[in-house]
C-alpha cells in the first residue's frame, strides 16, 4: 500500500550484504577478509535509509521503536578503516591513517624511498650516460638496474651482475642494496602492525556482535517483506474475503 517506500527501502536493501554470513567469518580471524569489513561498514551506512523509510509507515513503529543501536559499530569502521582500503591485509593500506603514529611514519618513508629510487635512477642515468636505464624490482630478485646489451660497454665498474637476460643485464650497487634492506624492513614492519590493528578492529567489532546480529535478523524479515510486497504488486495479489456463503 506504500509502493514509494517500498521502492527506496528495496533500494536501500540491495546495498546491505549477508551481515549474519559476515559476522560468522568475523568470529574466526583466520577467515576475515578485508572485504568483509567494507561490505559491513557499506551496509551499516544503508542501514538508516531503511528506517527511514519504515517509519513512514505505522505498522512498523514498535519494530523500529526497539531497533538495535549500532552506532558503536559505525563508529568503529569509520574511524580505522580507510576510505579504499586494500584488497590484501599487510599491504598497508588496510587502517586509516591517523590510527596508529609509526604506521603512518613508516608508510611515510616507504612513500618518501619510492621518490628516493627515482632520483637514484636519475643520478645513475647521468653517472652512466644511459638514457635508457632503469630500476626496477621484482620479488624474485629485488631491487636491481637494468641495462640493454647495446649500452654494456658503458656500465659503472661498481655495478655487480644479478641476472643475465637475453636483450639485458641486470645489477645491484652497495646503495641500492642498503635501500632494499631499510625498505623490506619497514615493509615487515608496516605488515605486522597492520595485521595487529585489523585483529584489534575485529575484537572490538566482536564486542558488538550481540547487537549487529539482532538487527541482521530484522532486516533479514524487513527484506522477506519486500520481496513478497514487491511479488504481489507485480503479480497484482489481493487478500481473499473468506466468507461462509456458498460463494467464491
């Protein structure tokens, strides 16, 4: 009898993932994902569109009048995870920065060393005469400088072969191999701490399972509603009128 708030709670409901599955991966660290925390942060911030729209309708004032506060939920994924994180826990790109200080001093550096290899592969370029030299790294081999067999004649007598190519050289210096040392340790750093925050961020979402769970079964019938309010106005259904007359 509502078909507007039918509409916006449909669409509202669409941008809520399955937040009983969610929880139960939660329970178990070994099966949390990042994806889960953005569906559930996602989802939360759904949430009250729905309401909204129920509270239009009477039927659903004493529902709506015991709805469970998640606020603390909300509160919790809004102010440690950041705002596009990460696919991969340990990345460093998981908690929001602001959270934790050497977090954010160490993914500093690790930004200021990427500025660091550029200019070291400008100064090797000038030092060697090779326009075409570059720095790279893969996780195989680390950091190295890669050089074309045209340009071998004119390699620094520093540079220390790492792995022959078929149209290449590659090389390592004493300085670029201390920076891939400073690097990978802040990288090892950067992903214990990540992975210590995500655990903390997941007990205390725990500590607020209770609530989350009671109103992932009300939207759970709240989304049974409106599908069958849905297939009825689609399929045009009415109540029948029982009656005890011989008629039909």
């Amino acid at each position: 009898d509502s078909p507007d708030a039918l509409d916006a709670v449909r669409v509202a409901l669409a941008d809520i993932g399955d937040l009983e599955r969610i929880l139960s991966r939660l329970a178990r660290p070994a099966t949390a994902k990042v994806a889960d925390l953005v569906t559930l942060r996602r989802s939360l911030a759904a949430l009250p569109v729905v309401l909204t729209e129920l509270a239009r309708l009477d039927r659903f004032s004493e529902e709506l009048a015991s709805f469970p506060d998640l606020s603390a939920a909300r509160t919790i994924l809004r102010d440690r995870l950041a705002e596009s994180p990460s696919a991969v826990l340990g990345d460093g790109n998981v908690i929001k920065s602001g959270v934790h200080a050497e977090l954010d001093e160490l993914r500093e550096l690790l930004e200021n060393q990427r500025l660091h290899l550029l200019k070291f592969q400008d100064t090797e370029r000038a030092r060697s005469g090779i326009p075409s030299l570059k720095v790279s790294y893969n996780q195989i081999y680390g950091y190295y400088i890669e050089i074309s067999k045209a340009n071998l004649g004119s390699a620094p007598a520093d540079y220390i072969r790492k792995q022959t190519l078929v149209n290449a050289e590659r090389y390592i210096t004493p300085e670029l191999k201390r920076f891939e040392e400073k690097l990978l340790a802040a990288s090892d750093r950067i992903a214990s701490i990540e992975r210590e925050l995500f655990n903390r961020l997941l007990a205390d979402l725990l500590a607020e399972a209770a609530p989350l769970r009671d109103a992932a079964d009300r939207i759970a019938r709240i989304d049974a509603l409106a599908a069958l309010a849905e297939t009825a106005r689609r399929e045009r259904f009415v109540r029948p009128q029982l009656s005890e007359e011989d008629v039909l």
